[in-house]
C-alpha cells in the first residue's frame, strides 16, 4: 500500500452567470480509501455534491456570478493495487463477456473502433492475444506518435490522432482504447492523478477487460500505472472532464499533484512487470 497526496487549484475568471460542474475528487473504491478530503472554493458559494453513472462519478456543482472563482482540491489516498503475473491473463470471447462491460465495445464520440478495424486487425490480428495484444498496442502508439502539448483540440478523435501522428495523454488513450475495441476487447477511458508525471497535470490512461478483471494501461508511458489515483472512468473522455462549463468562464491558472507520503517508493524509473488491477 501506498499513501499519496493528490490536490489541484483552478481558477476561472468568470464573466457571466456561470454553472460549473468539476470532476476532480478521488474515486472511493476498494482499492483507493480515503484517508482525508477537502474542497474549498474562493469565494465561498454554496455547491452540490453529486455522484454520476453505474461508475458512481462524484462531482462537485455550483452556480457563480460574475468573480475570480478558485477552486482547492485536497485529498490524502491509501493505495493498493493488485499485481498479476502477465502471462496467464487472456482475452474474453465475446459471448463469455458480462453485460456490464459490453458497451465498452461500442465505438464512441472520440473513439471510432468501427473505422479503424481494418488497420487494427493488419496490425494487430496476428499477435499473441491477451495482456500482450494490448501492450503490442501501447507499444506501437508509444513510438509511432509525438507527445506534445497543446498539438490537439477537444475535436480531436482517435483516427485524427491515428492520421496527425501526435496528440496528449487523452489521445494516446482514446487510440488505444479505439485498436483494442475493433478487436473486441472492451477498453474504457480513465482520467487520474498520476504519481511521477512531469510536468504534473490530469493524466488520461485506459483500461482493457481481460480474463475477468479490467486492468489498466498508458501509453505514453509517462508515468507508472501502480501510481495512478483514479477519478472518474467513462466511454472515453467526454465522460471524463475534470470541468463541464455552461457560461462564460475562462481558466486563468492550473496546478495538479500527487506525491507520495514516502518518496520513491514509485517512480518513472519502476520496472512494472506485473499487470495492475485497481477495480472492485
């Protein structure tokens, strides 16, 4: 187990009656407990607590007039994932795959499976299926695409990516999320915080259903998986935005963290051999 620190400050200057709702609070599950949480918004407005989908999203909703809101997240997480030997864990038939999971099959607003089956399968039909198909994967985006930031737009799909060659974490994501549909392994978008990633921001990871377990990946291979602190899941990342806004409100600044109580105890340099689970 591994205790991190995670928080965030934004702040928006808004110029207008504006709604927000922000998706930034740790994810309570069995293997993520919440040791301490806070939320402070300057100026002090009222705000709802809300949970969102079967994935029980928790959100935070409020309504400002015109101000220079700021928001502080802070939240203490014991983590524990669980580690499985990569080489037992095999790909699910369709027809031994729970309902539960199936709508992660379906292509999705940023996420066209349906488009990129055939390239899928020339790339990938051949390789030993399971957890390697899906690192074979990773592995491909990994050095087939540029990081960089601020290359795409919240327009950007997977076949844009697929076609510009480079993108940001959520566009590694939904890449990989779209291959490993076509090739009928559910695979659902994560936003987080993440352990060691520099520079520090929400990072977009996925994960795969395999065996009978989802277990998670990112491909660009910024930081390691056993330190991701989940925060929401969904289709892709249209289900996932660290802020929905209806109004006029722009972000003014931003910070993210998550650092550990006991340093390198994770790092970017952690051989992860071992394939991370952190699902109910």
């Amino acid at each position: 187990m591994t205790t991190i620190q995670v928080g965030c400050d934004l702040t928006y200057s808004v110029t207008s009656s504006t709604s927000f709702m922000f998706n930034v609070a740790a994810a309570r599950t069995a293997h993520q407990n919440i040791n301490g949480e806070t939320l402070q918004l300057i100026p002090a407005v009222q705000y709802e607590v809300g949970s969102l989908g079967s994935e029980a999203i928790q959100v935070y909703r409020l309504t400002v007039e015109p101000c220079d809101l700021q928001l502080q997240y802070r939240a203490i997480i014991d983590l524990s994932p669980e580690m499985y030997d990569t080489s037992g864990i095999i790909e699910t038939g369709y027809s031994q795959l729970p309902n539960e999971v199936l709508l992660y099959l379906n292509p999705s607003r940023y996420c066209e499976s349906d488009r990129l089956a055939h390239f899928a399968l020339q790339t990938f039909g051949n390789v030993q299926p399971g957890f390697s198909r899906v690192t074979a994967i990773c592995d491909w985006i990994n050095a087939n695409l540029d990081y960089q930031a601020g290359s795409t737009g919240e327009s950007t799909s997977a076949c844009d990516v697929l076609i510009q060659r480079v993108g940001v974490c959520r566009d590694y994501a939904h890449l990989a999320i779209a291959l490993c549909r076509a090739l009928c392994i559910p695979a659902r978008y994560v936003s987080g915080y993440a352990v060691a990633l520099q520079p520090p921001d929400f990072h977009g990871f996925f994960e795969a259903y395999l065996g009978s377990r989802w277990y998670l990946f990112d491909a660009t291979r910024m930081a390691p998986v056993e330190g991701f602190v989940r925060i929401s899941t969904g289709r892709d990342a249209a289900d996932s935005s660290f802020a929905t806004i209806i109004g006029a409100a722009t972000l003014t600044t931003m910070a993210v963290w998550a650092e550990q109580t006991r340093p390198d105890q994770i790092t970017t340099q952690t051989v992860q051999e071992s394939a991370v689970s952190t699902t109910n």
